[in-house]
C-alpha cells in the first residue's frame, strides 16, 4: 500500500461516520458528501456479494426528469452482508437508503448515469452487487 493510499484510507474511517450520519437520511438525499468519501471505489476493491442483489426500478432507462429532484425506486437482496445502497450519479456519492425508494436532491440539467450499490451496515463495505441506469433532468 502505498503512502497515497494510506492517507486516503485513513480520510475515510475519519471522514465517513461524520458524513454517513449526516447523509444517512433513509430515503432523502439533501446534504452534500465530503470528497473523501465521493472517491470511487475500484471494481476490484468490491467485496463478494454473498447473495446480495440490487435491481433498480426507477429511473428507466431514458426516463426524463424535469426540475432537480429524481424519484429512485429499487428491489434490494441483502444477502449475508448487505445492508442498505449507495446512490452514486455519475460516479460521485448522493445519497444513502435503506427503503427501497427515495428521492435525490440537487442533480443538475444534462444526461446522467445512476449507479446502486449494495453496502453492508458500517457504510464503507461496498459490495460486488450494483444496477445502472441512464436518464436525464431537464
């Protein structure tokens, strides 16, 4: 591991309980997440799914939003470790829910991708279990 990746772990177990709690609303996405915890996680850093699976309902692909709110819907497996999602648009983190619906705040104008992700309870644990989706806000 090299120092780069040491100061950016050690951001995170500092950073993420003060953001998780801020950001860990159950279905509303409202504040904005610290860059720390923003940082995309490599695929090779996903842990095994242990069963856990994440299927999102809504958005559709295409579906079209107007204003900067985008209505979520999502059929969640958790498996042995999975708790709740991380919503990620266009790579950086939004948003935190364990219903299987939400809303997220603030996206702007433009063509966006939505990623889902399954997370086990101490919010840092992403897990090799994920849904895309394409859609826009006008």
């Amino acid at each position: 591991m090299n120092r780069r990746s040491s100061i950016l772990i050690a951001t995170l177990i500092i950073a993420l309980p003060f953001s998780a709690a801020a950001q860990h609303d159950h279905g509303k996405s409202t504040a904005p997440v610290p860059k720390a915890v923003t940082e995309k996680q490599s695929p090779a850093a996903l842990k095994p799914a242990e069963g856990a699976s994440i299927k999102i309902l809504t958005p559709t692909k295409g579906q079209i939003f107007k204003g900067d709110k985008v209505d979520i819907h999502y059929k969640l497996t958790k498996g042995k470790r999975g708790h709740h999602a991380h919503a990620y648009v266009d790579g950086e983190l939004m948003g935190m829910f364990e219903s299987e619906k939400g809303t997220l705040n603030g996206i702007k104008p433009g063509k966006h991708v939505l990623e889902l992700r399954v997370v086990a309870d101490d919010h840092t644990t992403e897990l090799d279990a994920k849904d895309r989706v394409e859609f826009a806000v006008k």
